[in-house]
C-alpha cells in the first residue's frame, strides 16, 4: 500500500538508481534494434556551472521529448556532456590556488597550471551533472562527452587544420572586445551592457590654418566623445556627406589637441548632422563603429591603450609617426604613459579645458560593455587574432534553413537568424588564456605559420620550407570555447572516425535551446555540420523563452529576485518543479515563475497518489487480461474515450513541441476529469451488489491509471514510476519499467452515446452546484429540485442517474412538472428547466442585497482600474508587469461583475 501522504524525498533517489541499474537511458539497447533512432544534443553547460533556472528549463523540455519518443519505440540517444569553458575555468582555478596561498598561474607555468585544471575537474567539474540527475533528465550518461576530452581534442584539430587549409581560418589584425583585467579578447556573448552615468565632453579641434580662437567657431569643429583618453589616437574627424556646415572643409585637416597630428575631415554617412555639431571624431584602433569608417577611408589605426588599459605612448611609432616630437608632446608623453586609462581621462580632460580646447560637459547616460567575468569596462582593442570567414560558411547555412531542411519553431526566430547571418562579421577564434584547445599553429624564425594537427607534422612542414630542421614555437592561444562547442553535434558522435554512432544517430532531430545563442552556438553549429558532414546537425530547432521572476523581470543576483531550482526540488520534489515549467512553456512567452506555482504542481501529484489510494484500497488493481473494449457499463465506455481523446491530445501537442497545451491537457483528465467526476461516479459501483459491473469497473479505474500515468510520465517521471511499480497487484511486479512501456495507442475506445449521457450529467451537477454556490446555499443543505418541460430521454436519464445526481448535487429530491414553481431559482438544461425552490433554505431578501453590494464594490474597483489604464503616463512610465497585472485585475474583476449579477437577475426572478 502507498504511504498516506505524498513525500517526493522518500523515492526520487531510489527512482533514478533504479533507472541506471536497468540501462533504462541507453541508446543502442538490444529491445530497439531495427527501431528508428531519435537523438538529441544537450546544450553543454560549463564544467563550472551549477543548476540555474536555465538549465531547469532547457532540460526539462528536452526530457520530455526523449521520455516521449523512448516510449513511442525509438532508439533515443541523448546525448550529454559538459563544457570546458575556458574563462570560467581558468578563473575558478586562479582563484583557488589565491585562497590557498599557492603559487599562481604564472609561478606554476603553463603545463603545471593546467594540470592544476585537470585536477580540479576530475575533483568538483561534474556537480552539474549530478544536480540535472535530480532534476531526473535521462541522459545517456555512458557517453557523457567533454569537450577537452581526447576525442572532441582531435575533431578541433582537425577542423582548424582543414579550415586553414581552405583558407577559412586565417590571421588578422581587427578590433575586438578585449578584458584588460583576463588580458584576453572575449565574445559579444561574454559581454554585458550596464546603464551608467557618465559624461559627454565637446572637445575644440583647431582647424590648419587658421589660428585657433574659442571665441570663433570658424577656427575650429567641435567633436564631442565620452572617452576622452582615446582622443590621443584619432587619425580623422568625419562630417556627413549632405552637411552643408562643412562642405568647404571635407579634404581639409584639424590639428588634434595635445599630439598635434595633422588629421582629415572627411565626409560619411555615418556621422550624424542631427546629433551634436554633426562631427564626429574617429578613433578606428579604439572603437567598432571607427574601424569601418577608417577602412572606408584608408586611416592609419594607432593604438594608444597597453593591454592592460594603461596608456602606451613611448616607444610608439603608429603614434609618433608623422608628428613633430616638440618639447611640449615630448613633456606629455613623459606625463601620460603607463597611466590608467580613467586616470588618463581626467588629467587629458583637464589639459584640454586649460588650452580652451573644452567647449562644455554634459551629463549623458550610456550603455558601456562590461567583462560578465571580470566585471571590467571592456576595451574594443586592436590587436592580431585568428578569424574563421563567417561569411563563406553561412551561405549553405541560410540556405538550409530557407530550403526548410532545418526548421525554427517557433517560426519566427528565422528572421532573427537570418538577420545575424546575413549580416555576419568575421569570428574571432583565438583567446589569450591558458585552459583550452591550443592552436595547432606554430611559427618559424621568420615568423612563418606552420598549421598542423601535430607538433611533428609541423616541423616536418617547416623543414620542407627551410630546408633544414628549424626551430619552431607554439602559438600560445587556446580557442575560443564556441569553436570545439560547434563540432558538438558530431564530435560527440566520434568524428573525424568513421563511428557506428555517428552513422546511426546524425543527424540529431531537435535542438531545444535559448533564443541568446542562435548566433554563438547554433549559427556555428550549422556552418559546422554542413562544411563537414555535408548535411545539417538538426532537423528541428525549438528556441524557449526566458524564466522570469513572477512579477516578469529577468533574474539576476542583484536584484535578489534568483529562484534556485534545487530549493524548489527540495521543497516539492522535482515532478512539480518540471510540471510547473512545462505547463508554463507556451511558445514565444516568458515563464513568469514563483514558489506558489510550483507548490500547485505539487498538489497535483499529491491529487494523483491520492486517487491511486483510493483506486488501490478499492481493489482498483491492473488486470493484465482486461480488454478495454469490452466494458458494458456506460461510465466506464465513457472514461475509455476519454483517455483516448487526452492521449490524441497530448501525443499530438508533443508531436509540434506545445509543452504547455500538452501538459494542460493531462491535467485536465487527471485533476478534472478522472478524479473529480469519474472516481466520485464509480463510487456507487464500486459500494453496490452488482458484481459484474463491480469487477468491470474495477479493471477499468486501473486500467485508465495507467494509461494517465504513462501519458503523464514524460513530465512527472518520479511520482508516475514510483505508482506504477507500487500498484502492481500484490505479491506481483510489473513486467518493466514505466519509462520502457508503449505509448498509448489509439483503440476506438470513444463511444459516442456513453459520451452524450455522462456529458449530460456533469453539466447538470455542474449547473447546480454553480446556483447553489452564486445563491450562498450552504454546502451542507440539501435541496429539492423541479424539472419543468422535461422529454422522456431526460427523465430516463434522470431515472439511471438520480442517486449520482442527489450525491454530487446535494438534492434531496427530485420531481418532474409542466412549469417551474414560483419563488424558485432556474437554470436551463438542454430543453429542460431545472428550478431550485429556496424559500426557507436562504434569505432571498437578503442575499440580493448582498450581491449588490458585491457589484458595487467590484464596479468601483473596475472603474479605478479603468482610470489608472487610461493614465498615459502610467502606462508609459510603470513597469511592463505591473501594467500588465493591472489588466489582469481589470479582467478578473469583470469576470466576477458578470457572475455577480447574473445571480441577482436568478435571485430577482425567484421574487
């Protein structure tokens, strides 16, 4: 027998041991031979990492989908693995070895510091894959891939090798985000956008030629910029095309303050004339907008910030070259290098404003990008990297995904991805870190660059090149981790080796991941897997939206608003955790989650161990022979089409990835549908003489338990394994695990005059119940009830049902006339007119003059509603939650008005 109550702690553990002991998750298992194969990638979460509401999500969806099609007969392989993620890595070591007070990463050395990493991994590196085990995902953990391991390792080499052979990976010099506190360029992905007061210098460039007056704007344009240290490497001024102000100086120079350089003004489109004087300084070795301007116009790109955001001025050619060494500039490079660039920035400002070369200072609001590691003010930095050319590889991809060979659902994210990859940049591979893919490109004495997947292979390159041995140095750059991430689809699967896995289970169907790396890890991944599979790495791509908090704001540390999913776990168990999340996943919309959903969830298994109680201390026991089609009885043909309508509805809301829709649906039968209506129906069979029926009704109660359970069990997989096994007849045990049994199938259960009959019955309990609920009839009380104009069919019904309709209703009695009585409440059923005599049951005076109070109360509050909606400046100013909560108020209030006074006018009419 099942406990009394429903405690998730109690068997979760056991549940999931259970499942590893029977190799349940195995792909490849000797039950499925010849069954079509299913598989999915898992989005590798970093080694670093831990449970974030995210990965809950993300995770709970794609076992969803794997349970689902396991169960449907697939040879599902879902594949996991974890992320070396280079940054994150290296700082978690870096600082452990700090707290520890041993040596650091540069005392150790390369080869020491990154065994350190090995260390540390092999010791604390899988805690996630531990927490996504509770959250019950069943991955096929015996090929859990790394992507440092030595396989994904020779993928990557050999990808960067062919790469660079086609001319697809190459070396430049380009402007990138780079992190002055790591010394390391990083992705846009690692790069935060944070509001911040901060101020707009306008600066005075003196035009040549002309002696500089402050008192005469013909002597010189003003430039404004929120970066003034970066002035020192401004190699044009630029003016738009159409600007008539300036059209007699495009050609012409200013001299830059300070350095005394002698730069062009030059015309292009992308200055503004309506922003500021409508001239704009370009620092194009300093700013990503610059850069492209000063490649339009062929301007020298000088670097004037060290890598660690010092001011770099001596010994700087690109910044002296072409300016007069005055004893002045002299003077000045003496006093500003080697200072920090904020530093740097008062002091130059402070230059500036005692030459009068400061026209003003104006407060501004900017967004200025931040390391998300570091929390460093990031640097756009010219420096030499490896590029992969984007823009060759994204052509078959676009084109696969136009073709419909890969499909975005939903649809809409393809206009995003089209966007990023039409529009694609250059990708930066290379990171200056020591944890991660080394690039297989070492340099000869002239510099040369030999690219080779070993080190051998290298030198016998270099000595075909020389002729003779030579010396050779590594490159010391590692990948970025986005490169070995985007082979994941086939590294996993064992390439560049011909693997009988790879064969068999690519391409993947489904990649279920977050719309914020459709272009870091998707956009990739396709370039990936056409250029070297010839074929793409997944048929169906399912992009979810965001967990929010319940008030729909982003979650973040900052705001204290985080909800950790392993606190829910151990407070409701994590069936209600991905129930909650699952019946949340509407496609395109936010999950906006709290505590209090969650705990719902709960209810509703604790609902379900309930009703199997029930079913089981009622003998309500699977019989291995009972055949479906063969009930007689009307409540029990109509529970069979019921199950077999919710199965269509969930299989075919999986089928197009409606989590929700699907979750909804299985709640309704189970809650709704299979414990409020049909275990209360059966009560009166199952308490009766009639042994036939009794033994009927029986077999059918478990046999529909089963079938809910098996359709619920993708979302619920612990409470739903743990009642199956538990209900198995006594002394017996189930023939396998829940999670290896058959989808549902249909089997012509619906009966369409079972169907009509019981339909007729809940909507006449329901009905009831709903007046003596609107009239404050006592729950207790029991009440006559008269049908007026009643056909013989609804006597007949009435006849079958009556102790049914006087047990769940609360009648006492129930009478046929032509016309209701007087003083009575109606309802109308069908043709019928059911009439609910009150008088002496409740004060009908009384309770009318309650409702009015209650509609007068609920119009005042929809009418201050209606005022705050209708208050411009609320809805342009308030958050976008707290403007949409007050709709939802308005709503439930208008929905409340409606039933208030529909009561009144029943009340009224009883007068």
């Amino acid at each position: 027998m099942l406990d009394k109550t429903y405690q998730p702690q109690n068997f979760e553990g056991a549940i999931y041991r259970a499942w590893e002991s029977a190799r349940a998750f195995a792909a490849g298992r000797g039950d499925r031979e010849g069954a079509k194969p299913f598989a999915i990638v898992i989005p590798p979460p970093n080694v670093t990492g831990s449970l974030h509401m995210g990965h809950a999500l993300n995770n709970t969806l794609q076992d969803v989908i794997v349970r689902f099609e396991r169960m449907r007969g697939r040879d599902v392989l879902w594949q996991p693995g974890t992320d070396h993620a280079g940054i994150a890595t290296q700082m978690v070591v870096e600082r452990q070895l700090m707290e520890r007070q041993e040596p650091n990463r540069r005392s150790l050395g390369r080869e020491k510091f990154i065994k350190r990493i090995w260390q540390w991994k092999e010791e604390s590196g899988n805690t996630i894959v531990g927490q996504l085990k509770r959250l019950g995902c069943s991955c096929d953990w015996s090929r859990l891939r790394f992507t440092m391991d030595e396989g994904l390792s020779k993928a990557v080499r050999k990808v960067f090798v062919e790469l660079h052979r086609a001319g697809l990976i190459y070396k430049d010099k380009r402007l990138v985000n780079w992190d002055p506190e790591l010394l390391t360029a990083i992705s846009d992905l690692e790069v935060e956008q944070v509001e911040t007061n901060g101020h707009l210098w306008h600066l005075r460039y003196p035009i040549e030629g002309k002696t500089f007056d402050a008192g005469d704007p013909s002597t010189f344009i003003v430039v404004a910029t929120t970066r003034p240290e970066t002035m020192l490497g401004d190699t044009a001024v630029a003016v738009h095309p159409d600007d008539e102000r300036y059209k007699d100086l495009v050609g012409k120079n200013v001299i830059l303050p300070i350095v005394g350089r002698r730069i062009p003004i030059v015309a292009d489109e992308y200055s503004d004339p309506e922003k500021g004087s409508g001239a704009v300084k370009i620092t194009p070795a300093h700013d990503f907008n610059d850069f492209e301007v000063g490649k339009r116009h062929g301007l020298p790109m000088i670097n004037v910030l060290s890598k660690d955001a010092r001011l770099q001025l001596q010994a700087n050619s690109e910044f002296t070259d072409g300016v007069e060494m005055t004893p002045q500039l002299h003077a000045t490079i003496l006093e500003l290098n080697g200072v920090f660039r904020f530093a740097a920035r008062k002091m130059i400002v402070d230059r500036l404003e005692d030459e009068g070369l400061l026209e003003k200072t104006e407060p501004h609001v900017l967004a200025v990008p931040h390391g998300d590691r570091s929390g460093a003010v990031i640097e756009p930095y010219l420096t030499d990297q490896w590029y992969v050319d984007a823009a060759t590889l994204a052509k078959p991809a676009i084109d696969a995904v136009r073709r419909g060979r890969t499909t975005f659902v939903p649809k809409n994210w393809e206009s995003t991805y089209f966007h990023w990859m039409e529009n694609i940049q250059p990708w930066c591979i290379s990171r200056q870190l020591w944890w991660g893919h080394q690039i297989p490109a070492w340099y000869g004495p002239d510099g040369e660059i030999f690219v080779a997947e070993t080190e051998a292979d290298a030198k016998a390159a270099a000595k075909a090149h020389y002729g003779k041995d030579a010396t050779l140095k590594r490159d010391e750059d590692v990948l970025d981790t986005w490169f070995s991430s985007a082979l994941w689809p086939f590294s996993t699967l064992g390439w560049p080796d011909k693997t009988p896995e790879l064969a068999r289970y690519y391409p993947t169907d489904v990649l279920v991941t977050g719309f914020d790396i459709i272009f870091f890890w998707i956009a990739r991944m396709m370039m990936m897997g056409l250029h070297f599979m010839d074929e793409v790495p997944f048929r169906d791509i399912y992009i979810h939206a965001l967990v929010r908090d319940e008030k729909g704001q982003k979650m973040s540390k900052s705001k204290g608003n985080v909800i950790d999913p392993l606190e829910l776990i151990d407070s409701y168990g994590a069936d209600a955790l991905r129930f909650t999340l699952a019946a949340m996943a509407a496609q395109g919309r936010d999950i906006k989650l709290s505590g209090n959903r969650v705990e719902g969830y709960r209810n509703f298994a604790t609902k379900l161990w309930n009703a199997s109680r029930f079913a089981m201390m009622n003998d309500c026991v699977p019989q291995a022979d009972f055949d479906p089609t063969s009930a007689q009885v009307t409540v029990n043909r109509w529970i069979a089409g019921e199950v077999e309508r919710t199965t269509a509805a969930v299989t075919e809301a999986l089928e197009a990835f409606r989590f929700n829709d699907a979750a909804a649906a299985i709640y309704h039968f189970i809650w709704h549908i299979y414990c409020d209506w049909y275990l209360e129906l059966i009560k009166p069979i199952l308490m009766g003489e009639d042994e036939v029926a009794k033994a009927e009704t029986r077999a059918m109660a478990a046999y529909v338990l089963d079938r809910a359970l098996q359709l619920l069990h993708p979302f619920m997989p612990f409470v739903t394994e743990e009642l199956w096994e538990k209900r198995a007849p006594e002394g017996t045990r189930r023939e396998t695990l829940l999670m290896l049994t058959e989808w549902p199938t249909h089997l012509g259960l619906q009966n369409a005059k079972a169907d009509a009959e019981m339909d007729w019955v809940i909507r006449f309990v329901t009905e009831v119940r709903s007046v003596r609920a609107e009239m404050n009839v006592p729950a207790g009380a029991k009440v006559p009830l008269v049908i007026a104009g009643a056909t013989d069919k609804t006597k007949a019904q009435v006849a079958a049902h009556e102790e049914t309709l006087k047990r769940l209703a609360r009648i006492k009695t129930i009478d046929f006339t032509d016309a209701p009585p007087s003083g009575s409440v109606q309802m109308v059923l069908d043709e019928a007119t059911l009439a609910m005599p009150l008088e002496g049951v409740i004060d009908i005076g009384a309770e009318s003059e309650r409702l009015k109070r209650e509609i007068d109360k609920v119009g005042s509050e929809i009418a201050q509603l209606d005022a705050r909606l209708a208050n411009e400046k609320f809805v342009s100013r308030a958050p976008e939650h707290v403007v949409e909560e007050q709709r939802v108020r308005k709503s439930e209030a208008e929905a409340t008005a409606a039933k208030l006074a529909q009561a009144l006018k029943r009340l009224e009419a009883a007068l």
